[in-house]
C-alpha cells in the first residue's frame, strides 16, 4: 500500500471513530462535529485549489500575480478572522478540542483522497 492510502484510511477511521463514538454516547457536540468534518474537507479542497492556482502563475505578469494575491488576502483574511472570532471562540470550550481535530482529520482526509483520486485518474489515462 502507498501512503498516500495508509494516510487516507487512517484519517477516515479516525473520523469514523470520533463522530461514531460522539452519536454511540450521545454526546451533544456531535453536530458541531459532523459540521467540522466538512468545513476541514472544504479546506483540504480550498488548500490544493490555492496550490495549483500558485503553480499557475509562472510565467504571469507581475500585475497578475499582485491582482491574485490581493484577491486571495481579501478573501481569505477577513473569513478567516471571522471564524476565529464568531465560531470557535463562541463555542463551547468542552467542543473545541474535539471540533479542532476533526476538523484536521477532515482537511488531511480530503488532501490524501484528492490526491489518491488524481494519481488513479492519471494511472488510467497512461494505460488507455
């Protein structure tokens, strides 16, 4: 097994096994997790969009470059102070440890499935 797939399973078990044991007990931050869970799978996603659109800009014009960044802080600062200030400091602090970690398990889950999906996708293409 690659470890691109050891990884990915680790991290899925791992989210399986947090959400599993927040629904089996009954917990009352299950929600909030389930939320987590996507909102690090949407940053898994966001990250390698931001990768590749970086990868990009070789060869761009320096104007492109600044336009793009400008656009990325814009964006990018403001949601994230957002979060921090209206979300996780406005949750209860029994949820945020939990919330925290699956929200990374979600982002590395997403990172390795892309990425595991991408090599499958061109492993396919070479051999048709």
């Amino acid at each position: 097994m690659k470890k691109t797939t050891i990884i990915m399973n680790i991290s899925l078990l791992g989210a399986v096994g947090i959400i599993g044991k927040a629904f089996i007990l009954n917990e009352s931050a299950k929600l909030f997790l389930l939320i987590f869970f996507f909102v690090g799978m949407g940053l898994g996603l966001l990250r390698l969009f931001v990768n590749g659109s970086i990868k990009k800009m070789k060869g761009k014009g320096w104007p492109t470059k600044v336009a793009f960044f400008g656009v990325l802080l814009g964006l990018g600062l403001p949601f994230q102070s957002w979060f921090r200030n209206n979300v996780l400091l406005s949750i209860d602090s029994s949820y945020l440890v939990s919330c925290i970690v699956i929200m990374i398990v979600g982002l590395i889950f997403m990172t390795t499935c892309s990425s595991y999906i991408t090599n499958k996708i061109k492993a396919n293409s070479v051999t048709n």
